[in-house]
C-alpha cells in the first residue's frame, strides 16, 4: 500500500519546531534531562509522589518555569529568543 501521498495530504506542520528560546539553548538538554529521569524513577516505583512532587519543584526552580513561561505567554525576547528560520 502506497502511503506517503496520503500521510503528506494530511500532515499538519508544527511551527513551534523552529522557535529557539534562549532558556532553551542554554538549559534545556539540562532541564530535559532532569524531568525525564525524574519520571522515569516515578513510573518505575522507584520514588513516591512526595519525591515527585520534589522533582518537579526542582525543575521548575532550575529554569522550568521561565520555560514555561516563554512558550506560553509567547514571551520571546530579540535577538536572543528569534526564531530560527
């Protein structure tokens, strides 16, 4: 069965992919890894949701919360922030 046609008529592009935010750049393999591993142990039963709950307040203290921000409230600042095209 021939697909590509079909999964390229509908495809839907994502325009945030190309957006680099200046936390995001600096922080963000930092911060991804943090979260990542955190729910990693969570899932696996390996920390409690107090210990959750810890690593998330962590995260968001290391910069998750700026993220957050940013990508929300579309708070990009230029040069820095500028998108990449």
């Amino acid at each position: 069965m021939h697909t590509q046609g079909y999964a390229s008529a509908y495809a839907v592009g994502n325009p945030a992919l190309t957006l680099t935010l200046a936390i995001s750049t600096e922080r963000g393999k930092e911060l991804d890894e943090q979260i990542w591993d955190a729910q990693t142990r969570y899932i696996m039963g390996k920390m409690d949701d107090a210990g959750w709950q810890a690593e998330v307040h962590n995260w968001r203290k290391s910069g998750g919360d700026t993220l957050t921000q940013r990508i929300r409230g579309g708070t990009l600042s230029w040069p820095n922030d500028a998108p990449q095209m």
